[in-house]
C-alpha cells in the first residue's frame, strides 16, 4: 500500500503548509504510513486528466491511499469529482478528503450513496463558488482594476458584485458570509438586496 498526497493550488497566492500539517496529522492518526505529496499549480479549469492528478489516479493500485484537504482540489467541475470519485470507487483506491470528511472506504456512505450524494453536490459546488469568486477579483486587481465602492451618490459598493453575490446566495451560501466577504454588515446586505430587488 501506497499513501499519496495531491495539493493543487490555484493561480491565487496559497499556502499549502496547513494543509500538509493537516494530511499528516490525519495519516498518523489512521496510521496509512508515510505519506508522497504531488503538487502543482494550476487552475481548476484544466481536466483533472491533464494535471499530475491523472497520471497520480491512473498509476494507482487497488489498495493504495489518494489524500486531499478538500475534494474542490479535484477539479472546479463537479461531474468530473464524481468521475474521480467512480475511478477510485472502482480501482479500489482510498480516497479520503479531509474537509468533507468523505472516503470511498466508508461503507455507510457507499449503502446511502443516493440519498447522502446530492448534499456532498451542494457543499462542493458552493465552495466552487466561492473560490471562482477569489479568482475573478484576483485578476482584476492584477489587472490595476480599482476595487471597492464606485464613486457617485446613491451607489454601492456591492453594486460592482451583483452577479457574483446572486450566485453565491442562490448557491445556499449565508448573508453573514456573503456579508463578510464583502465587508458589509448583514443589515447593510439586506438594504442592499432591497434596493436592488432581490428579498
């Protein structure tokens, strides 16, 4: 049995440290031995199939471990993290995401796959969401676009994110979240989707 590690960073500025301190801490504790970390950066967008993550699954053997700090590291596509998810299922691979606290080992998540699958869905797409989010304003500040409230009475500074704030509300996300993201109180958020007629 091997134990594999995959980190995927986006083109955002990460720190995978944590992440590693989690990983081993989490392989000390189910004592799945040493543990090989395979790395890159590059964004999500890519098909899983041509990153280092393809190769990582398509070289794996029954029985060996596929570790990774959430499965939005997969790919930013859900249909191809449950395409990841069906291959290790069926390779027999271990596949265990740290965040979600999920493993194709668990045998009461295979016996209720169906009826626990479409909340797993939520989460993931909803964390998608938000790292998308990430990325799009890190590239308009590489891009010298001026973030932050437009001048002019009557605007907002939430007006610039309309499309982005729907998505993430209609994602499930909560307003003291989306609130917080964009550094307004959750009354200022609720005047906000008023005005703009969304309630």
């Amino acid at each position: 049995m091997k134990t594999f590690a995959y980190l995927r960073v986006s083109t955002i500025e990460q720190n995978t440290e944590k992440n590693k301190d989690d990983i081993l801490r989490f392989a000390n504790d189910k004592k799945l031995g040493n543990v090989e970390f395979i790395e890159e950066t590059i964004s999500g967008k890519s098909n899983y199939k041509e990153r280092q993550l393809g190769k990582l699954i398509n070289d794996l053997k029954a029985g060996d471990v596929l570790l990774v700090p959430e499965l939005s590291r997969l790919a930013r596509s859900i249909t191809q993290i449950l395409e990841v998810i069906e291959i290790c299922k069926n390779k027999k691979i271990v596949l265990y995401s740290l965040k979600e606290n999920f493993s194709t080992k668990d045998d009461s998540i295979q016996s209720t796959i169906t009826s626990t699958i479409f909340g797993l869905v939520a989460q993931i797409e909803r964390e998608l969401i938000s790292q998308r989010t990430k990325e799009a304003l890190q590239a308009k500040k590489a891009q010298g676009i001026k973030l932050g409230r437009p001048s002019g009475k009557g605007k907002s500074q939430l007006d610039n994110y309309r499309d982005e704030i729907f998505a993430l509300l209609s994602a499930g996300v909560p307003k003291t979240k989306v609130a917080k993201k964009y550094n307004i109180s959750r009354q200022g958020l609720d005047k906000w989707l008023i005005a703009s007629g969304k309630t």
